[in-house]
C-alpha cells in the first residue's frame, strides 16, 4: 500500500510553486519563484526527490529540463485555506477545467500510517462499545444522529434552520414559522435520504454506480424542482473560477471512471473519502451535488460497518473553502482533515 513522504516546507513550496505556474518550470524558475533563500543545487535536489517521488514530472534533459506538477503532487500539497480564499477568484491562476487525469492516477490510499492506524483504532473502539448497544438506546442515538445530518449538512448548504428547529421537524413535524417550505423539506428529504441509505447500506457495499447515486440524489433534492438526470450544460460554483464538465455524455463518463476508482481502493475510508471529493468535483446534477456527496460517503462507511459523519462539530464556511481549495488545485488535505476530525467525532459522539 503506498504510503504519504513527508516533505520539507521548501519542497512544499516548490509543489505550490509548480500548482500555481500552470506551465512547465525549470529548477531557474523554481529558485527565484520560492521565498526560500536557497542556492540552485540545493534546489535541483529537492526537485530530484520529488521527481522520484513522482509528485512532480521531469520534462526533457540537460539545460531544456522542465518540471510540472502530477496528480499525486497535486493531492498532498499543503495549502492554507484561509489564505487561498482570500485572493481575488480571478487572481488565482490556477487550472480552472476539469482535470482528466485526477482519478485515472489517483493514489491507492491518500492516508498516512499514522492517520490509519488512528482511524483504525477509533474504529475498533466504536465496535467494542456499540456491541452491547440496548435497542432502545440505539434507536434513541440514531434519530439524534440524523437530526443533527440533517441540520449541519443543510447548513452547509445555506439552510438557515436552527438545530432546535431542526429537531421540532424531524421529531414532530413542525415546520419553522421563521423559514421557507424549501428549506424544511431540505431536512426531511436528509432524513428520508439517510433512512434509505441505511436500510440499503450492504448495496453499497457492492460497488458504487450512477443509479445508485441517483436513486439517492431523488430523495435528497425530491419536490425542489431539481432535476436528477445528469447535468446537460455549464454549472458556475459561487467564489471559484473551476469550471466543472458541461458535457452530460462526459459527466456520465466521469462518474462511471470515479466508481470504478472507488472499487479498486482496499481501504473503505480510502473510497469514502474519494467519493466525497470525487462527486463534489463532478458536480453531476445541476444542484444538489455537495449533499450527495456526502450521503454517498456515509453510505460507504455505513456498508462496512464505520460510523457515519454528521458533519455537526465543522465550521460551514471552513468545509466550502476545503472544497474550493480541491476543485482549483486537487490538494485534498484540507478535506482529508475535515474527513478524519468529523469521523473522530462521529465515533466519539455516537452509539449507532
């Protein structure tokens, strides 16, 4: 299984680098683009390294020796969200079309030693402690659990329901007099989406496909006038200059390539993961695209016993700037902190 390298904070910033010149760069170009006070050989043996790596390209021989960034460069460079989001979208200059590439060379496991032997752990915890789970208890813990799925990832979406509210809904079928019809049946169709999912969890198990992911898309976007057939025409996402394929016999394509993907991961936070980003990335349907996203991811983790992700404990704001940072430039740390710390909390904070 491969294994992420740690790498300097100076090759860090030659992969940053590479992301940003959107062009072939020689080890002269590297040195007086970083900020590191570094001499010329010293560069051209960090750029070795990543070469051998495979994070970055060699390109030609001798002085004509050019350098560009690869899938797996892109995947595992460190870049500080907050920072990214303050620029200008239009100033960013990062490749703003689909990258056909991204899961045709999409490493085999994006996750360290250290971050699976602590998944790995959380999770024998989880088991050991919801064996003995009372049915009552388990009941009780599961409809907590979808109330609060279905307030954080509508939040994200821009739901403005309150969690208290959320709960009057979903436990009694009181709508909030402060918010709109749609955005109460946004939460219920949460509910409803992660009742099927649950009940038909052992069929995600067998493989991920396109009707199986728009089987769920209908329920979650069901009597919001959104269409469950793949996208036909260009979808903008709001502060981001990536524009996602607009193609629907390519978008169609492109899911089928990201399902096949998923099934060769060994690891079932491996195709978790992937399909988090992945479905995001596609953008599939002309809305609904981040939600179903996250329904698929817990369907996985639900098919091989994980404990699913509410999203409760993440800041909204923090989850949409990862996911712009993976759409620009494919650097999927942020997304992969976000996975691991919302997994430790689900494990921690429920009995299901």
């Amino acid at each position: 299984m491969n294994d992420t390298i740690t790498l300097s904070k100076r090759q860090q910033e030659i992969l940053y680098f590479c992301i940003f010149s959107q062009k072939p760069v020689s080890s002269s170009d590297i040195l007086e683009g970083i900020s590191s006070d570094s001499s010329l050989v010293t560069i051209k043996r960090d750029v070795s390294e990543l070469s051998e790596y495979k994070y970055i390209i060699k390109e030609g021989a001798g002085a004509g020796t050019k350098y560009t960034i690869s899938i797996l460069g892109r995947i595992n460079t460190i870049i500080d969200i907050q920072k990214f989001s303050e620029i200008e979208t239009d100033k960013r200059f990062t490749d703003n079309y689909y990258n056909f590439d991204l899961f045709n060379e999409y490493p085999n496991s994006v996750f360290s030693s250290s971050e699976r032997e602590e998944i790995n752990t959380i999770h024998s915890e989880y088991i050991k402690n919801t064996q003995n789970t009372s049915e009552t208890l388990h009941k009780k813990e599961l409809e907590r659990f979808v109330i609060e799925l279905s307030w954080k990832s509508s939040r994200i979406e821009g739901n403005t329901y309150t969690l208290l509210d959320t709960e009057l809904l979903i436990r009694e079928g009181i709508k909030s007099e402060k918010n709109t019809d749609d955005e109460a049946t946004m939460i219920l169709n949460h509910k409803k989406a992660f009742d099927y999912i649950l009940e038909n969890r052992e069929n995600f198990k067998e493989g991920l496909s396109l009707s199986k992911i728009t089987e769920v898309h209908k329920i979650l976007v069901k009597d919001l006038n959104i269409s469950s057939e793949a996208r036909a025409g260009r979808v903008g996402i709001t502060g981001s200059n990536y524009l996602p394929l607009d193609n629907s016999y390519q978008i169609i394509e492109a899911v089928e390539n990201l399902c096949k993907k998923i099934e060769t991961l060994e690891l079932p936070y491996d195709k978790a993961l992937l399909a988090l980003v992945g479905l995001s990335y596609i953008q599939t349907f002309e809305d609904g695209n981040k939600r179903i996203a996250r329904f698929i991811t817990n369907a996985i983790l639900l098919a091989y016993g994980y404990a699913p992700l509410s999203y409760r404990s993440v800041d909204e704001e923090h989850y949409r700037e990862a996911m712009l940072v993976f759409y620009e430039t494919q650097s999927i740390l942020a997304v992969k902190d976000i996975f691991i710390g919302q997994h430790l909390f689900s494990t921690k904070n429920y009995s299901l």
